[in-house]
C-alpha cells in the first residue's frame, strides 16, 4: 500500500519568519490597506512603508499598484528597479533584486514549496537573487532558489525553475534558453 499526504501532521515550527507576531500582523494591515491596494498612489509612502518594516529599498525604486510582499525585512530592491501592478513577492527566504530590474504585471516571485515526496508535505524555502538589469516578464514565475543573473529576461508567462544565465532570454514551462540578449546604448 503507497503512502498518502496527510496534512493534519504538517509541521513548520522549524521556520522563522525574522520578526514578532506583533510586527507580522502590522505589517499584514499595512500591506492590505497601502500596497496591495489602491488607496495609496503615491510611490514615496510605499518605498517609505517598505523601509519602516525593514526593506532595503534603492532610489528610484518604483512600486505599482495591488503590490503583495510577505515579508519586507527579507526584501532588497536596487536603484531605479520597477515592480509591476499586481506582483507577487512570496518572501518567505530573503530576496534580492538588483539595480535596473523590471518585474512585470503579475509576476510571482515564490520562496517558498512544500515537499510532494513526503506525506507531512514539510515546507522547503529557498532565496531568490535577480542580478542587475534582468526583466521579469508579466505573469511569470520565479521559483525558490532560483538565481537570475544580469540582464537575463524571463519572458511573459514563463516559469523559471533553476538559474538563468546574463544576457540570455528564457521562455516556457520550464522555462528553456530562447537566444540571447543584446542591449544597445540609447
């Protein structure tokens, strides 16, 4: 007889999420209410909210609308980097997003997954490193410990499951080497 998923014996207590339940739940209301939503149109009070929970958070940072990030003490956005309407930061292990990035509409970028191998379903995190001037694609997926590196795009739709590499431009499920990048001067 094969073994069964039995989730009434899940158990993460091994986890930390790096801050008090108190923090946790404040930070819960005040994402609900200022980024994912569409109270606060103003870039400055979400970049200014961002670093009060301990985001590290460059200039020129822009932070579009309905923006969901679990949580901001595990986040750090370069210079001038752009997060689309609607992203989805899933920090449950640290990410970082360097200078110049484009994360598009509807972006997930998920450190966490649970083990299907075991039948507590244990969860398993994993870090996420976008290096500079990489481009995210609108409604494509970053998967934990995934690291992409410079100037690599991910494109619309795509779900990017081991590293990318610079100037190269991936497509599919999983996403798959298409052609490589090349950026010219203005």
């Amino acid at each position: 007889m094969k073994a069964k998923t039995n989730l009434s014996s899940f158990n993460n207590h091994w986890y930390s999420p790096g801050a008090s339940v108190a923090k946790r739940l404040l930070w819960y209301v005040v994402n609900a209410v200022f980024l994912n939503s569409y109270l606060l149109p103003i870039n400055s009070c979400k970049v200014f909210l961002l670093k009060l929970f301990g985001a590290n958070v460059g200039i020129g940072c822009v932070i579009k609308p309905k923006v969901n990030i679990k949580y901001p003490w595990k986040l750090s956005i370069g210079e001038h980097s752009w997060i689309g309407e609607k992203v989805w930061i899933d920090s449950l292990a640290e990410v970082s997003i360097g200078a110049n990035v484009c994360i598009s509409q509807g972006a997930m970028l998920l450190c966490g997954n649970h083990n299907y191998k075991k039948s507590t379903f244990d969860l398993m995190v994993g870090a996420i490193n976008i290096k500079e001037g990489a481009w995210i694609g609108a409604q494509s997926v970053v998967c934990p410990s995934v690291t992409v590196e410079s100037h690599a795009v991910l494109t619309v739709g795509s779900i990017a499951t081991s590293n990318l590499s610079a100037y190269t431009i991936y497509q599919g499920n999983p996403a798959k080497a298409i052609k490589k990048r090349t950026v010219s001067e203005s």
